[in-house]
C-alpha cells in the first residue's frame, strides 16, 4: 500500500464548500511530487450523494462517513468520526481546508490522535525528501516552512485561496465510494441549536433618506429612546457620533464621521451634537441639516440649514406629536 | 468603567530568535540599522567563507509605514549623515539649505530681531527637512541593505533572564476594548535576541520600564521635557523662502515659561510651524496647543500666515535634560539611543543628529558583540565609552546645565547662558542640579482665578477656521486613527485620584496639556448622588498623537503610555 493523502471536504446541508476543491488541488499536487495516493472523506448524514460528486475527481477512494450524529455539525462528532476513519485507513497526511468549522474541530482532533496541526498554510515545499508546509507570519511580512517532528498521521490545513479549486483534476473513472459508518453516540456532548444567522443585515445608513443623529446632548442612554421616536415618527434612521457609540450606548455601526460612515441623507437631524470637524465630515453631503443645540455657538450651526437653539428635550417631544399629526393628516 | 490594554496571558506564544532587534524605525534606530549593515558587509567582503547574516536583524516600528510617527521642526545638522552615508545630500529629500536665520524677541504686540543670531542657534549649512519623508527614505535604505522593517509592530515589553534583557515581545493583535480576544486574535511574538537596541524615541515605553527595573537613573538629574505642538502651513509664494529659518522667544509665554517657536520654510510655499512649550510649566490650566493659537495671532506671524492655510497637525514632547539627565547606557543584551536616551542638544534646539550618531554607535558596539558572542555588559558597555569619546559628548558638554539655567525663568536663564559661555558651559556650578517637571505644577488656587498674565494660554483654544483652530480642528488635520475597538492605551493606574484628588487640587491638567483630546471629564450621569464629584475621567484613547506629554506631566504620575495595537496613531505625511 503506498502512502496516502486524505482530504477531508467541507459540507453544509447537503452542499459542498467550495474551499474543498483547493484542498483536493492541493493534495494532488503534493502526490504529484511524492507519488503518494490521494483520498477524500466527507462527514455527514447521508451523504452517498456528496460522496459521488467528490468522487468525480482524481482520487484513488472516497469514504463516506455517515451518522446521524453528523446530521448537525458539533465538534465532538466531527472529531470522534474522522478520529474512526483514520485510526482505521493510517493516512500519511490529512489536509483540511481552513475554515471556521476546521478551526473548530482541528486541534480537538488533532489531540485525540496526539499530533499537532499545522494549520493556515499558504504552500507547502519538498526539501531533501522533507515535506515542508508554509505558515505566514507577523501579519505576511514573512512566511516560515515548518515540518511534522511526529510520526504519521500529519494534520494541515490549507488557507482560503492558497490553491486554485479549479485546478483540482477530474478523475478519468469516477472513484470508488466506500461508505464507513460510524456509531457517535458515545462521543457527542455538545448539543448544537440552530444554524446562525445574521438576525437582520446591518444597518446600511448610507442608503438612508433621513437620520436622526444624537450626540453628547443626549445626556444619558436612556434618553436615546427620543431620538428614537423622532426617527421612526420620520420614517429615519436613528446614528450618532462618536461619543454615544465610544459608550456603548448605540453599535458602531450607527457612527457617522470620520472613524464611521459617511452619510449624505436628504434630511440630517443632530440633536445635541456639537459639530466638530471629525462629525462634520461624515455628514457634510446631507441635502439638508437640522441642528438642535443649546449653545449657540456650537459649530455644527455653520452648516445647518435650519439651527435651533434650545434644549432638546423640551423641544424634540412636541416636534414628534407635530410629526405623528402631520402624517395622520395627509 | 475604563479597562487598559495589558499583555494578555498566552499560553506558548510564537517565538523568534535574532541577533539585533532595534525597537523603533526613527532617526536612531534607522541610523542603526544602516551602520550595522555597512559593518556586515565590510566584514563580509573581508571573510567570504564565513559571512554574518542580516537576516536576523529586525527593526520593529509601531506606525503603519517608516515615518508615520515622526515628528520635528526640522533642521538637521549634517554631521551623522555624512559619517553615515556620504553623499546622502544628492539622494535623501532634503527641503533646502538654510541660509537665513534670525531670531525674534516677542512682546505682546511687538517684536525685536536679535542684531546677531546667537552662536548656538546659527544654521548655516544644515538643511531643513521634513522627518517623516526623510526616515522614510533611510526605511528603503535599510531594506534595500536586507534588514526588515516590520511596521505595524511595537514593541509591548521587554523579555528578561534575571536583570538581563533578553528580547522584546510585540503586540497583541485582535483584543477588545474588554481586553478579550476577538476572531481576528493575535499573539505577540516572543523575539529573543542576542542584543535589543531601543530607538522608541521620546519617553519610550519599554525603555521607562527599563529604566525603573534597573534603576539606570540613579545618578543621572531628573530627565526634562517640552512639547512641540506643530503646524504645517501651505503660504501664498514669497512669504517664507525655502531654507529660512525663523525662531522666536518671549510672547505667548510669559518670563515664567520656558520655550519658543521655529518657523521652517520648505519647498512649494510649505512653511513648518511649531512651538515648544517647557512641560514645567506652573498654571495647570495651561494648554500648549492654545499657546500655539495664540502664538499665530502675534501681528508678526499673523501677517506672515494670512491667506495660507494650515494642512497638518501634531504634537511630540522632547526630552532636553541635557547631558546630566542622560541614564546608564547599556547593560546586559541592551543599549538605549537617541531621543529615549535623551540626546537632545537643547541650546541648539537640535537632536536628530545625535540620534543618528548614537544609533550608529550602539550598531558599532552591537556588531563587535555579534562578533564575540557577548553582549553581556562587558561588551555592551563600550558603548557608553565610546559616547564619552564621540562628538557627542563634545557637543552636549557644552551645554551641559544649560536648560537647567532656565528652571527659575527667562532672565535667569539668559544671565546662567552668558555665564556658561565664557565657562566652556560650567557657569556657576558644575553640574546644575534639574527637577521633574510636572513637580512645578501649582494648585490653581495659587492663581488669579482669570488666570492673570498667563490667562491667554488657559484654557481652550477657540478658533477662527483660519488662523487659529480648536483642539479637535487640529486634531483632525493629525490624520490619527487607531481601531476603536481595543482596551484605552492610556493606562491610569487608579482612576479615583482622576476623579477625586486631581479634580480637587490641580483641576485635571490632562484635560489640558494633552494636544489631541484624549482626557475628558465627563459628567457622571450613573453615579451615586452621595458622590463627592460629579464628574469622572473618561478616555477617547484613539485621538491619541502618540506625544507621551500625559506620561511625563501628569502630577500624580499614575498615567504610564503603552503602544496601542500596532499600525495605530498619527499619519505624519511631510511633518
């Protein structure tokens, strides 16, 4: 038996990542240099279908690692399956694709094998026979090549982009699909909830039409909430500056100037903003400004369209029930 | 609640091992890193079979690009340079050669022009340069040497065996202001080097460390200080010729003050600006960027400013204890240079030459360690001797206790200069004993509550958009910018004094001398209404200009700078 390459290929919900595909790349270029064979695995439930996609390429197998512990990604399963396949086949060199998933699961499989990973890689190189892999370091002003000091099974994972998917070459006859079921049950404590999902796009100010922006005048967190009726009584968005988001009182993401967004509304409102230059220039672009500030010297009156001078409070209360009126009416 | 950066706890952090590591990409430290080559290459051309490697050799800068964080005047004496790279004139970018300079004595309306300009301030046959374009340029020389640079890196403390120093450790990349790690985590890396050259420049971070762990100051006078707050003027043509240079004393300052303005003409009608004002000062309300403001609207320099217009700011402090304030060199695996060390000549208002030069001599000294694999003391402690026999002391002996002339005003100060002149810079003693200066800051109680003569620096600049800019005006035109989301550089060992103590006696100074608006006091809607102050300290840690005048001025010297994430600060384009 030569030795062998074992990728390990990345699904979601029955769709393959397409990171994979380098990985599969990258593993046959490795046997390409060292005549090793190149083998694939996929993990899931059910995953025959995956498994003969894969095999489509030039791989001399495919295992297709079923459980219905695999139905849903948790570390523990991941680890303790793949742990099976290769304590069972002895792979030379198992290569992952490095993604937040591997990243995950790596290191605790790695431990249960009593190996290391060398994770992140960019390249690898053949030096006197030694196979070398290329980590970049301090942020890629250099890169280093480090080797396995252990025995086989030897753990990488390939960065994102490092080799080019569409280099991974098709097979001349689709590969055997050998299926190795595993029974998890012992291994999985973790019970995993739901997919994440992003709950709503962040917020994109920029495409916004009026923003209500509050600033320190706002005194306290609490008082965001006014700024916030004003904003949905207009149909706005609600932002600020700098302060408000440094306290945590809004998300960064509602920052406009010149550490956040730059914005160029139809309508701006600031509300206790005081206007200096860092503010004013995410804001300049606004066709219309509307500055509530009590001192009236504050610099964001230089270019407001209309400036009022008062305290927010005793103003922005009335100025939302004439809103809300004012839409009722028309 | 604030929470301050501090390394965090990391299991096996990555490791590297090198021969040199300089900490800090400035005049010294390039400087350094250039002769190091050069005596590597010599001794290469001479042993082919055994050459030394610069492979390991690291420079570490914490601005985005070589430069980034350099600020001065600038007016540079030659001498290092054409020791270093002769012929450099021909290639390095250079403003203009000075040929006129005068210097003004300012009363509040008026100005007098000294009929000669003073020895010590004579210009002739220096240059004047922008410090950031000129570092850059000495970055690409040392990388075309084969030395790397790695920018964005700083240094966050210093790695020992014992008292001996064994490496520095970067910093930590991806930590929230909570100081917990984020997705895009880091470690920093463990350097262990055979020799570390620290080059961080004014009030390095590592080197106070060093210098408190090692006691390295004992016998040396308490280091001084001012700081520099710097404007870049675009004028209309023939205002201020390429290569004039322009000094003044006297007003805003009042005879209490200690400090002064250099104007620097450049080419394209660029006019460098910047005034220095002595951080032992006594109002605590004194704010050197409102100095700067009010400096302009002196008529001389109004008239010579008007319809220009200012294009970047900054601010830096510079040490100017002199000779007597200098610390213990070396020791064990470390050297300090330049403008850490204190190498400032502050008669001639001038230092970067004699950070070249002591980056070149701690090079010498760090390359005959290399050699005899030792850079124990033994070694490393040639390098304070050779300092002793290079031109360095020779100038700085000179001026030995001049600054220290000036700690109980102008006048004295004029009358100790004269005397130290015809004394070969004796005077009346020896060695002039100096005080820390933030020891001078008085209660304002002890002030005209409009704050008198002096009320014209208190306070906050106003600004007319023109001429004169408020803090955060200025501040914008620094270009700094640091991610937001990392814990406040600004370490504040306990916040209580800040909000009590300091707010009580000195009435919060740092609101007032730091030039970018880092400090703030800011009312206290949480607190409990028992509490005795109704306001709390608060930081807006990523305005920071990276100038350390906190560090040094604080009065309670409970604030102690760190690098913040690497690549943050200011964007010191053509200062």
């Amino acid at each position: 038996m030569p030795d062998t390459i074992l990728v390990i290929v990345e699904q979601h919900q029955g769709k393959l990542n397409r990171v994979s595909w380098e990985t599969i790349a990258a593993a046959q270029a490795i046997a390409a240099d060292t005549g090793w064979a190149v083998e694939a695995a996929v993990a899931g439930n059910d995953v025959a279908a995956l498994a003969a996609e894969v095999a489509a390429k030039k791989l001399a197998k495919v295992y297709a690692i079923d459980s219905p512990q695999l139905e849903r990604y948790t570390p523990d399963a991941f680890a303790a399956g793949l742990k099976h396949l290769i304590t069972a086949k002895h792979p030379k060199l198992v290569l992952l694709p490095h993604t937040y998933q591997v990243r995950d699961f790596a290191p605790k499989l790695a431990t249960q094998l009593d190996r290391c990973v060398i994770s992140d890689c960019t390249g690898y190189k053949r030096d006197a026979g030694k196979l070398l892999f290329t980590r970049q370091m301090f942020q890629g002003k250099f890169s280093a090549d480090v080797s396995f000091g252990s025995d086989a099974p030897w753990i990488a994972t390939f960065q994102n982009g490092a080799f080019r998917g569409d280099k991974a070459e098709a097979g001349s006859a689709t590969a055997p699909v050998e299926s190795f079921a595993v029974n998890l049950d012992a291994a999985v404590r973790n019970q995993p909830e739901d997919w994440f999902k992003e709950a709503k796009q962040a917020v994109d100010l920029t495409q916004a039409e009026i923003i209500v922006s509050v600033g320190r005048g706002i005194k306290e967190q609490k008082n965001i909430e006014l700024a916030q009726q004003l904003a949905t009584a207009l149909g706005g968005e609600l932002a600020a500056s700098r302060p408000i988001c440094d306290n945590g009182w809004l998300p960064m993401d509602r920052q406009i100037g010149s550490s956040g967004q730059t914005v160029s509304p139809k309508l701006y409102l600031a509300l206790g903003i005081s206007g200096a230059i860092q503010h004013i220039v995410g804001m300049k672009g606004a066709r219309a400004v509307v500055a509530i500030n009590k001192d009236s010297e504050a610099p964001i009156f230089e270019i407001a369209d209309v400036a009022v001078v008062g305290n927010l409070f005793d103003i922005v209360p009335p100025l939302i029930e004439e809103i809300k009126k004012a839409k009722a009416g028309s | 609640m604030l929470i301050f950066r501090k390394p965090l706890d990391v299991r096996d952090r990555p490791k590297m091992e090198a021969d040199v590591v300089i900490v800090g990409g400035g005049p010294a430290g390039m400087a350094c890193a250039l002769r190091l080559s050069q005596l590597i290459d010599e001794y290469n051309a001479i042993h082919p079979d055994a050459p030394l490697s610069k492979e390991n050799i690291y420079v570490l800068e914490k601005a985005r690009e070589a430069g980034q964080h350099c600020l001065s005047g600038a007016v540079l004496d030659p001498r290092a340079m054409r020791e270093l790279f002769p012929g450099f004139e021909t290639e390095a970018p250079i403003e203009a050669k000075v040929h006129k300079e005068s210097v003004h004595f300012l009363t509040e309306s008026r100005h007098f022009k000294l009929p000669v300009t003073p020895p010590p301030l004579q210009d002739h046959g220096n240059y004047v340069i922008s410090i950031n374009r000129f570092v850059k340029w000495m970055a690409e020389k040392v990388e075309a040497a084969g030395i790397t640079v790695f920018t964005g890196f700083a240094g966050s403390e210093l790695l020992y065996d014992g008292n001996r120093v064994t490496g520095v450790r970067t910093d930590d990349k991806g930590v929230d202001k909570k100081n917990e790690k984020k997705s895009n985590f880091e470690p920093g890396y463990d350097i262990q080097a055979k020799v570390v050259i620290l080059a961080e420049g004014t009030r390095g971070s590592l080197t106070k460390e060093l210098i408190a762990k090692l006691d390295l100051a004992r016998d040396a006078n308490p280091q001084t200080y001012g700081v520099g707050v710097k404007e870049l003027w675009e004028l209309p043509p023939g205002r201020i010729a390429p290569g004039e240079v322009i000094l003044t004393l006297g007003y805003p300052l009042t005879t209490k003050e200690y400090g002064g303005a250099g104007l620097y003409g450049g080419q394209n009608n660029i006019v460098s600006l910047a005034f220095v004002t002595g951080l032992d000062y006594q109002d605590p309300r004194l704010d050197p960027q409102r100095v700067l403001q009010e400096f302009k609207r002196h008529p001389f320099i109004a008239k010579l400013l008007e319809g220009g217009s200012m294009i970047r700011y900054g601010a830096k402090s510079l040490p100017y204890g002199g000779w007597w304030a200098l610390p213990a060199l070396a020791g064990d695996g470390f050297m300090i240079t330049g403008d850490s060390a204190g190498f400032v000549n502050s008669a001639r208002l001038k230092g970067i030459h004699l950070a070249m030069k002591s980056g070149m001599i701690a090079a010498e000294t760090a390359f005959e360690a290399l050699r005899k694999s030792d850079s124990s003391a033994s070694t490393l402690g040639l390098y304070p001797k050779r300092i002793d026999q290079s031109w360095i002391k020779g100038e700085l002996w000179k001026v030995r206790n001049f600054h220290q002339g000036f700690e109980k005003g102008l006048y004295a100060g004029l009358i100790h200069t004269a005397l130290q002149q015809v004394t070969f810079g004796r005077g009346l003693h020896e060695r002039y004993p100096s005080h820390f200066g933030h020891e001078n800051l008085r209660q304002p109680a002890a002030f005209h509550v409009d704050g008198g003569p002096e009320a014209h620096l208190l306070g906050d600049a106003k600004g007319d958009g023109k001429l004169t800019f408020d803090k955060l005006t200025d501040l914008y035109h620094s270009g700094t910018k640091h991610e937001e989301d990392q814990p406040a550089h600004l370490v504040i060992h306990d916040t209580n004094i800040c909000d009590t103590r300091c707010a009580k006696e000195f009435g919060n100074p740092c609101t007032h001398f730091c030039p970018a608006n880092v400090y703030e006091m800011v009312e206290d809607a949480t607190a409990p209404a028992s509490t005795v102050s109704p306001k709390r300290i608060s930081l807006n840690a990523a305005n920071c200009v990276h100038c350390k005048t906190c560090d040094i001025m604080d009065p309670y010297q409970i604030i102690t700078w760190v690098p913040p994430e690497g690549g943050g600060g200011p964007n010191y384009d053509g200062m």
